[in-house]
C-alpha cells in the first residue's frame, strides 16, 4: 500500500551514426534488461539478424539460478555446471521479443518477431 509498482516498460532504440537502425522490445519482467542486451549482443558481436538474434537461445541467471532453454548446447549446460552453477530448465518462455530493422539505403525494413510468444513485428 502507498507504493507504487514496478514495471518493466523500456522499448529499446539502436541507432547508428545518429540515425534510428530498429526499434525492439524483449518483454519477460525480470529477464527484459538482459534480454536487451543479448539481443544487440547476437547482432553487433555475432553479426545475427534480426530474426536469428531473437531465436537465440537463452539463458537468465535468476535467483541463484541459471536457467537455461532447452536449445542451449548440453556443453554449455555442463560447463556452468562445472563451474558451480545450479542450472534448470524453465517450465516457461525466458522472455519474447519483436523488432524491425530499418535499411536506410534500400529502404526496406525488415521484421523479427519472437517465437516463444504470441506477437508480430510491424513497421511502415
């Protein structure tokens, strides 16, 4: 009471030279600010697009655990193990997303939307 709620609305904005390059959002509570950055790290380190950095497997280190989707390779798992790590499988989604990459050249965009949840990219 008297408190206000959390909440984790924050769209994301990647830009480049100071222009707009997509627009993104990865929604999942606790996950989103992470889901951020693993997003732009699958395309800017990974060179992924869009849609393959969305599919990506994932991971969330979430009260002294790690959870890991079931697509993440049995050798990562292990190795978290290894090291220490309490690692699950989530009986749910970690996280979804959808974005909209704009080539200002072609001028084309180009949509991803997460398949772990129901939604679309839309772009005009």
């Amino acid at each position: 009471p008297g408190k206000r709620p959390m909440h984790t609305i924050m769209p994301g904005m990647m830009t480049r030279n100071g222009r707009a390059m997509m627009p993104f959002g990865v929604m999942g509570g606790g996950y989103q600010p992470f889901g951020h950055v693993h997003l732009v790290t699958n395309m800017i380190d990974f060179g992924m697009d869009p849609q393959q950095a969305i599919d990506a497997a994932r991971v969330f280190y979430n009260h002294d655990v790690v959870e890991a989707e079931r697509s993440v390779h049995p050798d990562a798992v292990e190795g978290l193990r290894r090291r220490g790590h309490r690692v699950v499988e989530p009986d749910h989604p970690l996280g979804g997303g959808q974005a909209v990459l704009i080539d200002w050249e072609k001028g084309t965009l180009t949509g991803a939307s997460d398949p772990r949840k129901d939604g679309l990219a839309l772009g005009y």
